[in-house]
C-alpha cells in the first residue's frame, strides 16, 4: 500500500506540472482568460488522485471553459490518465464493464467503476471511428501468418443487440417492407478469420465486428 500511495504522489505531482498560470491562453484562434483554481479527482493506473489545476474561460464569454492541465497531458473524458485509458480499453476490449471492473478490483492499483469504463469506451469510439481505415490498415500489417498454414475459413454472422434510440427496424420505413426482429434491436456485424494447419488444428483466429450500420 506505502508504494502505491507513493506511485500515486508521483503521478500526481507530475500532472500538476502541466498546469499553467498564464493570464490568458490562446487556443485554436479563440483567447480564453484564467479564472480559478480547484481541486479535480482523476484516475491514474496507480488508482485515484487529486490535483489543483487552473480553469479557463473564453473573453468573448461564449462557450465552455478549458482546462490547459487536461488539454496538455492527455487527460481522457476529464478522468482518465492517458496509461490509465489504455489499460481501461485494453480490458474492455475482451470484457464486459462489470467484468472489467471486478477484474481491476482483484488486481488493485486503478479501480474505475462500470459506469466510468463504459464512458470510456464512448469518449475513445469517435476519434477510433475517425481514422479507422488507416489505422485497420497499420494493425493488418503487424499480423502474421504461421507457415503451416494449409487452410483459411472465413465466417460471418450477426448478432441482435440493443440499441438505444432504435425503436423500428429500418425496413418498416421501406416501402412494401414490413418490419421484423424485436424492438428496439439492430444487428451487428461480425465475423472471423481462423486458419488451420493440414491436420485440421486451429492455429490462428481474428475476430472482427461493427455496430450496426445500413445494409452491413
């Protein structure tokens, strides 16, 4: 416990030399003016800090203050440390919230809720989505192929699952189409690419799958 304790004073002064005392800040065009100064929780993989920063507010008065301190060292939903974030998306990756969850309360250090690790999935999903295709493309390059390979076996499927905000399938918007499947559910794409020696024995598999998108 003293190590961790003393892991998370650590974190916690090095974060703090991110904060900025600056009168005004210029940001993308737009000037923002020093107001004051509190104290924040965040997450850290060495498990929850607090640390006093500076917030900003625009001259113009018109739109939401900033933070420099989060802006500067990565801060991720205005919790996570960016170590934190990638250990939080690494679990959730292969797990379930709740699973994630009773996971990092088993190991220590970090303990985020389920509900903190699901707005986490949601904070990364955009800027994920935004530089998919090239990113796809990078991790593609990485995999590899074992040279017993004799055969490949593709598979694609799709599971219901519940979206919220759907409440009729598309196709009872169709003309002459009558809608099918319950409420309020959409499907989502997935599928995987295993590989077999000569013997039949698995070698290999990726798994892939999308949320819901038009004729997947």
């Amino acid at each position: 416990m003293l190590v961790i304790a003393l892991e998370s004073e650590f974190v916690r002064e090095e974060l703090g030399r991110y904060d900025t005392t600056a009168k005004e800040v210029e940001i993308n065009g737009k000037v923002y003016r020093k107001s004051i100064r509190l104290p924040e929780t965040y997450l850290s993989a060495a498990g929850q800090i607090s640390v006093e920063r500076h917030l900003y507010y625009p001259i113009a008065k018109k739109g939401k203050g900033i933070c420099p301190m989060e802006m500067r060292s990565g801060i991720i939903g205005g919790y996570f440390t960016p170590r934190a974030a990638r250990h939080g998306a690494f679990a959730m990756a292969h797990l379930t919230s709740g699973e994630s969850e009773e996971m990092f309360t088993e190991i220590g250090n970090m303990q985020p809720s389920r509900s903190s690790l699901d707005r986490l999935a949601k904070e990364l999903s955009p800027h994920w989505e935004s530089h998919r295709v090239k990113w796809e493309a990078q991790l593609r390059q990485k995999e590899t192929v074992p040279a017993d390979v004799k055969v490949m076996a593709i598979s694609v499927d799709g599971v219901m699952a519940p979206i919220r905000g759907a409440d009729k399938q598309e196709k009872a918007e169709q003309p002459g189409k009558h809608a099918s499947g319950p409420t309020g559910y959409k499907e989502v794409g997935c599928g995987t690419v295993t590989l077999y020696n000569q013997e039949a024995e698995r070698l290999q598999t990726v798994r892939y799958a999308r949320m819901p998108e038009r004729k997947k």
